[in-house]
C-alpha cells in the first residue's frame, strides 16, 4: 500500500513549504538566518526482509538546518547599529541569563544601558573612569551620561619663526606696549576645574647678536610680566641654548618653567606650566607662530560615539577628547547548527553547539565588526522562489500517490 510513502511525502513537503514560508517571510529581517529543510528516507524494521527487498515506507524531516553564511553589511548610520563581520554572536543577557544574537541593532535604555528591541542587554567588556578596558570578564555594557573630568594644563607646546633682521627695542619690555617686543601670541590654559586663562609668551630682541629673551603674562587683565630667560641661535638660526631668568642653563634645552595662580583654588595655590619653544627658528622671514598647543583640556559633555573594528565602543566629548567606554564582546560555537533557536532573532546554548568562546572582535575565529551599520537577512529571494515550486511539485506529486492507489483498490473492489 502506497498511502504511508504518500502521506509522510505530504508531511514532508508540508515542512519544506514551512521552511521556505519562514525563510521568506523573514528576507528582511536584520541578522537572521536562512533554514534548510533536510529529509531522511525510512524503513520498515523485519527480520524476514532480504535486504535487497526491502521497499522504503517513506520519508522523515531529519532536522532544519540553520544555514550561517554571512549576509550584506548595509550603512544605516546610526551609532549602535553594529554588524558582525565573519564569525561570531552577540551576547545578551535577559534578566541574567545569556542568549545570542547576529541581530546588532541597539539602543539605550532610560538607564543607559545598552540594549535591543526586547530589552535584552549587550555584554561585553567595561571601562574604568580612564578609558581602560578590563576583558577578564564581560558584563551588560551602559554609556556613562557624566561630564568627562577636566585635565589642568601642564605643558604648553610653541614653535616661532623670529626674523633675524629685526630691531631690538631700545626701552624696558612691557605686555601692554608693542613697540617693546618684537614677536607675541597668546594660547588659553586649563586649571585644575575647567576653567580657563589666557597665557601670552613675549619676545624680545636683545642687542647681543642671535639672542632673545622670552617673557610671560597670564590672565586679563594683564599680569605683571615674567621673565622667562634667554633664547640663543647659531648662524643657521637653529636654537642652540637656552638660559632662565637667573642666567642658569634650562634643565632641557629649549624649556622654561614658570607659574601662574590655580583658578581651580581661587589662586590659593600655583599651576606649574612647562613651555617647549623646540623648533624656534631665526630665519630672515617674518616673525611667526608656526605651532603652538597645551594639554589641558575643560569638562566635556558626551555628543556621540562610535564603534570601531574590535568593538571598541569610544565616546566623543564637546571638549574633543575621546575615551573608551566599554568594548563589545561576541561568542563562537564549534556547532552553530547545535544552537537552539528561541525566536526573536535568539539563540540558546546547548549541549550540541558546545561551549561559547567568547573573545575580542577581531581574534582567533572571531569575525570583526563595522559600526553604523546592520547585517541584512542571508535569505536569497529568488532561490527562495524556486524552492517554493518545487515543494509544491513535490506535495502535488505525493497526493498523485494517493490518488493513484485509490484507482488500484477501486479497480480490485470491483473485480
């Protein structure tokens, strides 16, 4: 009798027609996997049967195999969209217990915490308050929302042009008269709160051949000034020796030391500044600052971030300083196809994937990642389609069984 092969093609095929319907209906879901029907035929277990005898009664769904080849990266722009590229899953925590996900689509939480549609938390590596990273273990990664701390100026960085050809200044130097100096520029410094000064570096010829002296102020008004120490150049105009106000050689070449009053404290301590005039030069050319920068830098406020290539999350302040907030962690199985599949683009550990190794983008098996941007369903429309044909083919073809096997008992009832 041919209804058992028939019916269990129906069944078959009625699962290969689910297949594709699932695969289709998700083409556009983002980080999602296409499935692949796979059938196992079967038979009848007796011990009189010849083995060249034996008749199949039919075919069995064997399994639905996931199938994880990578699908198209799309640019969205959108700072924690991140797409996986190569190998590896998102962990996410649901209420403590670890799930995986390709779906890389995320966003904060009132708490700042990072997460996905369902709520469900990244893991992955935390950050101090330095920006350094702690990979020991992963835990659900939050943006801190806190203004980043100020840093107070120490080291002030200048580079001038003095032209050899200048006159020097017949009366005493003096900030506010111009016609005492020959060459000055102002940078804004940082104390110990954010707060900003002015500091101004002065330059006068002096009357002895290839020589300047160098002055300070600080604040606005204008402090009173402050003798930095003496600037020496060779023929070529290279700086060749510094001296400070007391006519003692510079501890470095080119560095003077002085003091301004800690705005932070009210001026109740002193801020220890460093110059570097390194790269001064005495060429018959116009006077000119050819560089000049400090390290300080105020508080900041968190305008965006971005996630590099190894899941460095990295957030960008309104005071241009970058710090590392967290790096995102993924997670590779020997068996993927062993994952069990939880709906809402999830996974499950089990026994048959084996245990998670979970690791920096970027090493070992670990595919990398690209911020800004989302990985499309793997799913291929038009093979879908094509699948779609055939396992009507195929269930029109079992019910023909059917229907056949009818004739033959009719045929035999009317004998």
């Amino acid at each position: 009798m041919s209804y058992q092969q028939a019916l269990s093609g129906l069944g078959a095929a009625s699962s290969d027609l689910d297949v594709i319907g699932n695969n289709i209906a998700n083409a556009n879901t983002v980080g999602f996997k296409q499935g692949s029907a796979q059938f196992a035929d079967m038979y009848a277990n007796s011990m009189a049967t010849a083995v060249n005898n034996q008749i199949g009664i039919g075919t069995k769904l064997a399994e639905v195999q996931q199938q994880f080849s990578q699908g198209t990266i799309t640019t969205t722009n959108q700072a924690l969209d991140v797409a996986i590229n190569g190998n590896g899953f998102y962990q996410l925590s649901n209420n403590g217990s670890i799930v995986y996900s390709r779906n890389g689509v995320f966003h904060l939480d009132n708490q700042g915490r990072i997460v996905n549609s369902a709520g469900l938390q990244l893991m992955g590596y935390a950050a101090n308050s330095d920006g350094v990273v702690n990979s020991a273990s992963t835990v659900p990664l939050t943006v801190p929302t806190s203004n980043v701390a100020p840093t107070a100026t120490k080291n002030i960085t200048a580079a001038f042009n003095l032209n050899s050809q200048d006159t020097a200044p017949t009366g005493a130097f003096d900030p506010t008269d111009s016609t005492t100096f020959n060459q000055s520029t102002s940078v804004d410094v940082y104390d110990s709160l954010g707060g900003t000064q002015k500091v101004s570096v002065y330059f006068q010829k002096s009357a002895t051949t290839n020589t300047w002296q160098a002055y300070a102020t600080y604040g606005d008004p204008v402090s009173a000034p402050i003798s930095l120490g003496t600037m020496a150049f060779n023929s070529s105009g290279t700086l060749t020796s510094t001296t400070d106000s007391s006519g003692a050689a510079t501890a470095a070449t080119g560095k003077f030391t002085f003091s301004i009053p800690n705005g932070g404290d009210g001026g109740a301590t002193q801020q220890a500044l460093t110059i570097d005039l390194n790269g001064t030069t005495q060429y018959g050319a116009k006077d000119g600052v050819t560089n000049i920068a400090q390290d300080g830098n105020s508080t900041g406020e968190l305008t965006g971030f971005t996630v590099s290539t190894d899941g460095t999350l990295t957030g960008n302040y309104s005071n241009g300083q970058t710090k590392a907030l967290g790096q995102i962690a993924i997670a590779n199985f020997n068996n993927q196809n062993g994952l069990q599949d939880l709906g809402g683009n999830v996974y499950a550990q089990t026994s048959a994937s084996g245990a998670p190794q979970v690791g920096v983008p970027g090493s070992t098996n670990h595919g990398t990642l690209q911020g800004g941007a989302v990985e499309n369903s793997n799913v291929d429309l038009t093979s879908e389609l094509v699948n779609l044909i055939t396992a009507q083919r195929n269930y029109q073809a079992n019910a023909q069984t059917i229907k056949t096997q009818q004739t033959v008992d009719q045929t035999l009832i009317n004998l």
